[in-house]
C-alpha cells in the first residue's frame, strides 16, 4: 500500500523513519507493508534515503491512483488545508498532526471525507503520541463523557516542572526553554494557553458531535505564575498545572483552560517534564486517564503511522466519528464553579467582609495576604475581587 | 442491530444498563440503536426491565439470524467456550469479559472468528474498563512493543494500598476485602497472582502476535509480604506493587509476575486502591500509561458495549488483530536482571561473601539483616541466596 507524506519537516521525516524502522512488524500487522511514494516538500533533499520520491506539486500526488493513505505534517491552516481537501475529494484517505488545520477546519473536512467515503484521522492532533482521540472515538464510545482535563502542552508542563523543582523564575525557565528547542522563539500559542484550548475545543468537538469553536473558551496561560505561587502551593500541598478542562454541563460542554492548583490524590499531579496526560471521566466508566509523550518527533510520528495503520485497514468505507459542522454553543463560563487561591494587598478585615468564609495561607510576605475562598461561580468571585480593589493573582483548585 | 446477552450475572446486568442508560448516545455514534433481543440465563428474572428476553437455551440464539452480535459474561472456559465457538461458526461477532476463556482458548477463537469473517474481541477481559485491549491492537500498531508493565488486580492492589497506608498485615486486610466484596472467598487467582499472569499472558499474545501459555510465565502473589516488609520500603522512599511484567527479549518476550519495589518517579506508584494501570513502551512512542478502574460491574460493562459499537462497526468483514495460534516460547525467566532487597538471619560477614556490593537497610531488628543487591541475574542470585541459607523474604526492584 503506497504513501504519500505532504512536509519532511521534524515531523514528516519521523514518518518517514517510523515507517523504515518498524516496516516488518507494520507488514505483519497488515498483511501488506506500507511504502512510501511521494515526499512533498518545496525543500530539496538529495541525500535523504528516499531521495527519489520527493515532489514539489501537490498535484502529482493527487493524480496518482496508487496512493490511497496521505500524511500532512506541514503545519498551519493553509496551504494544508486546500491539499488536503484535495487529497480526500481524489478517493485518498488523511492523517495530520497538525492541530491548528484540525480545530479550525476539522468539522469541514470530516464531511468532505464522508462525502467521498474515505477518512480524515489526526491522533497525533492532540496529545503527541498518546491515543486519545481513537480512545473517545473507537473505545469510550458506550459512555457519555462527563469531564475531560488534560495537561496537553508540554512546553508550560515543562516549565511549571522547574519552576516547582528548582524555585526558578518565569522569565527564567522561559529563556532556557528556548534555548533547549522545548519553547519556541515567539513562546505565546505555548504559555498563553493557546495550544491547549485549540486541544480541548477538539477533543470536545469529538465528545458532543458538534463543532467548538476554539475562541468561544475562556484561555489564561502560565505567563502570571511567579515562583513566590509555588511556594504558596508547596505549603498547601499542591503543585500548579496547566489544565485544559470540559466539563458536561447540561447538553453542552463547559471548558476552561488555565492553571489550576492540583493535589497528590489526583493523578494529573504526577505529570512532570515533557510529558501529556488526558483523564476522562465517564458516566459508566469512571475516571481514567491517558499518559504519555505530548510531543517530539517519534512520539507524534508513532501516532500518525498507527493512524496509517488503521486508514490501511479501513480503505474501503468511512469511519463514522460523529463531529457534525454544527456549532456548539458552550455552557457560560461563568457559571463554573471553583474554590480560588487570592493574593491581595487588601486588608484582612476587607477581605472577610468580601468573602465571607476564608482560610488563610500564609509565607509571612510583608505586602500581601493569601487566601483560599468557598467554592463559588467566576460571576460571583469576580465581583467580589473588584469590591475588594483586585488580586496580585488569582489560581483556581483543580 | 441486535444483541445478545450470554450470562446475567454482575457484568451481564451492567451491561444492560450501559445499553439502557446511554442508548440515546450510542444510537448517535453508530447511526442506528442497540438493542438486547436475548439474555441467556438458567435463573428466572420475572421482574426484570428484559424480562421478555430471557431464554434457557444458547442455541435459540445461534438460530436467529437477525442477531449479529453477542456478549458472553458468563466466566469461565466451560460451556462458554461452546456457546461463543457456535456464535462465531454462525456468523455473530461476540464480545467477551471474560479472561480465562481469551487466556486459554483466545488464539483459538480468533482463528474462529478470521473463518467466519466476523470479530472476537475481549477489551473487558484485561484491565476492567481501561481500553488496553484497542489501544495495543488498534492504536500503538506502528510501534515494536518493548515493555508492558502493568498493575491488573483490583483486589492485591487495594490490600497492598491498605497495607502501606495503615501497616495492617495481610492476614486482616485480606479478611476485610473479603468482607468488603473486594476479595473472594477463595481469594487464591487474586493473590497468588494466577489472575494477573493470565492478563499479561493475554497482552504479550497481541503484542508478539503469538501465542502465549500463561503456565510459561513465573508468578508469585502478594501472600509473603508483611507490614515489616513496607517498613523497610518506606525507609527507602519505595512502594511495593504487585506487577505482570513483559520484556521484549530478541524475537520473544520475558515475563513475571511478582511484587515489586516501586519509587515515586514510577507512574505505577501512584495507582492506588482498587485502580489500574497498563504502562507501555513502545521503540517509537517512549513511555506511555493508561489508568482506569480494573474492575466493577459499570466499568467492565463500559468496556464490553464499547466493543459491541466497534462490533457493530465491523459487521462486514474480520479485522486482523494478528494472534496465531503458534506457540510464543518466552525467554528464560532465570536470564532476567534485577536488583533484589533481601531481608535475612545471616550474618553480615556471610552476606559480603556471597554478595561482594551491598548496601544496607536497617530498621533496628534483632533477628535479621536487610541489604540491597547489585544488579544480577535471577540465576545469580538463587545461586548466591542458596550459599547465604535462604532469606526471609526477598523483593525485586522494578
């Protein structure tokens, strides 16, 4: 069976290399081998083992009868977007890591592929290597799915990590970041939380059936939490996470994406470094939870080559995954409710007139006070913290 | 589409409620409903939602032809090995909870369910209703498999939590689980660990594609380890669990079941109480875990209707999962490496001879000493334990 791979990019050559590596047990599994074809890339790559097989046109891929599998690891809505509708209206059925092309056109392309009875998959879209999108669409699928919460970036886990390990400063850990190839130059999609909620709109589009739409949910990144937070949370007992969080509410879907203060008992807690974890609750299942590498490119590619594996064995129907072009309109986030952890320059006596019932926490820090209040929803908290003149910063409990 | 239920005990009537709770959802992720047509038990249910459904003879089922799938939830390898082969012959793909049937006869069915060009899938069987089953057959398929490690017994992995966080013996925490529900009353499969070697046995067969006999495999249970054994684990910042273990070893796999010393920085650490958890690692994914509830009605049911919808998706054809009924002849268990902390009468001067590198664990007992290998063969070290006179008790590090 014959492949075809759109961007040799850290990514598409893991592909590449997966595909070469493991081609016995892929054969085995099959009952055919899976062979690479085509390489598109504008790029030339004249001493790369498959050498021959680059292309600059999309088309040359397109006419092609023989391919009937496509991997896109180009990256970016466009030009991804109009090759791979092409790719799926010409009979071949997808598989991208790319997550920006999936939360923005996910729901399009999943119809152009239904409509021309082929498949459009991306389990490496979320979570790198962890499988959790075949897992809520091919496993948990006699469960209705309650709550989602997931550390899906692992450059902010990375970085909360040391921050807690070693006492180290945002702008620190963000500076060596960069320089060990784990943040990017321009860090924004990672540490303000904008990667992980692209994540959760997905992942929630494929629990409701509906379309999310990744600006509809409320997004705060990890660009405020300063060391002085860890040891706040060390002295609660909890460490600081970057969550991306759905919860059923009704009919829909309420989502979140912010760092929320986590304890031992839960396992989310346990996700250190580089490393992604998805737990999902089910109404007849329960709570379990999905862990392993978000990123690198080995990880990503044993995703998208076990998506090869199952657009091989499914060539002749589409797969039905049920994520309709239909727009989910999302719960009102503030309606949410949390327990918060506040620190203020207020006055204790104003902070008990505010909030009725706190427990304090204190570093005996000279300029402020830390609290934790009831549980209560973000209207009710929020208009609370203006009467009391604002927070030094606010982290909700997980 | 039709189903039918073999076995109305615990895991059969959860079923049954999966189907009736959530039909509106699994209707909308497979385009038509599920429903139960048949349920077959020796016991009368007068008063039952499905009361109408009963029936006393298998073979009621195996005659009507508009039942395409069907669940066996009736345990054991007799007659359920009768009832699903003659489902299979007649052209129903069967799903199946039940793992001494897939541990015995599995290799058997499948090549069944290939000749008949319809499915047998097992999810339920291992890990309750955490989808390990899929993920290994159906996602992790561009990997080589090099290690499975995983906590698959409820019941051991609650009396050891139990044990840990009260310092109760075993003796007491076993009477509770039993008391409880959690443990039988001959409680034996659990924990002697007969039932975590048939799962990994089950595990190692997908991933080598072979078959595996699970009386290959050496298993040890938790009935040796005492408080004074998490005495000394605790001093040295360790957990003790009870872990089916499966090494690629060349073109096969090594094996074990036993207790095991675990650290924080180990994911399987964490699964407390009546969870667990499959870790694996792949040569392209790295390390990956998936945590859920192993056991109880609602969780395996989950596990079993998210089979019957991949059933239900595949009715026309047999997809490979690639589980011959050669035999896999698993590496010599006595070639295996590891550190071993033995706790023993010998004196200190006869430990340094026949153990030259030895690092000490004291708790301040009278009548024994604690010391922690170098890293050896279990070969080696039964050599060298048989020259020191034996030891009280000895535990692997994982």
């Amino acid at each position: 069976m014959k492949v075809a791979i759109m961007g040799y990019g850290t990514i598409g050559s893991g592909v590449a290399k997966v595909l070469d590596t493991n081609k016995d047990i892929i054969k085995e599994r099959l009952g055919e081998p899976l062979e690479i074809k085509y390489i598109l890339d504008l790029r030339d790559f004249p001493d790369d083992v498959h050498a021959k097989c680059f292309v600059k046109d999309y088309k040359d891929i397109v006419k092609d009868k023989e391919v009937k599998l496509v991997v896109e690891t180009m990256g970016g809505v466009e030009p991804a977007f109009t090759f791979v509708k092409a790719m799926l209206e010409a009979g071949k059925s997808v598989t991208t890591s790319n997550k920006a092309l999936v939360a923005d056109k996910g729901a399009e392309l999943m119809k152009i592929a239904k409509d021309n009875d082929v498949n459009f998959v991306f389990e490496a879209a979320v979570g790198g290597g962890i499988p959790i999108i075949r897992t809520l669409t091919a496993c948990l699928t006699g469960d209705v799915i309650e709550e989602i919460s997931a550390i899906c970036n692992g450059t902010t886990n990375y970085m909360l990590t040391n921050m807690e390990q070693y006492g180290s400063e945002y702008a620190q850990i963000l500076s060596e970041a960069q320089s060990l190839g784990y943040a990017e130059k321009d860090p924004t999609a990672d540490v303000e939380g904008h990667d992980s909620c692209r994540k959760i709109a997905i992942l929630t589009s494929l629990v409701s059936g509906k379309n999310v739409d990744f600006n509809d949910i409320p997004t705060e990144g990890i660009s405020k939490i300063s060391s002085t937070d860890f040891k706040y949370a060390k002295s609660m007992g909890y460490s600081i996470k970057l969550i991306a969080k759905s919860v059923k509410c009704g009919d829909t879907y309420s989502c979140r994406v912010a760092p929320f203060l986590v304890k031992p008992e839960q396992m989310l807690y346990h996700v250190a470094g580089v490393m992604n974890a998805v737990s999902v609750r089910g109404n007849m299942l329960g709570e379990s939870m999905y862990y392993g590498a978000g990123a690198g490119a080995l990880p990503t590619a044993s995703a998208v080559v076990g998506d090869l594996v199952f657009l091989a064995r499914n060539t002749d129907k589409h797969v039905r995954i049920g994520w309709a072009n239909e727009k989910l309109e999302l719960a009102n986030p503030s309606q949410q409710k949390y327990r918060y952890f506040v620190r203020t320059a207020a006055l204790q006596s104003n902070i008990e007139n505010e909030f009725d019932e706190v427990k304090y926490t204190d570093l005996d820090l000279d300029d402020e006070t830390a609290f934790i209040t009831a549980e209560m929803t973000e209207a009710e908290f929020n208009e609370r913290k203006i009467a009391l003149g604002g927070a030094k910063n606010v982290i909700r409990f997980f």
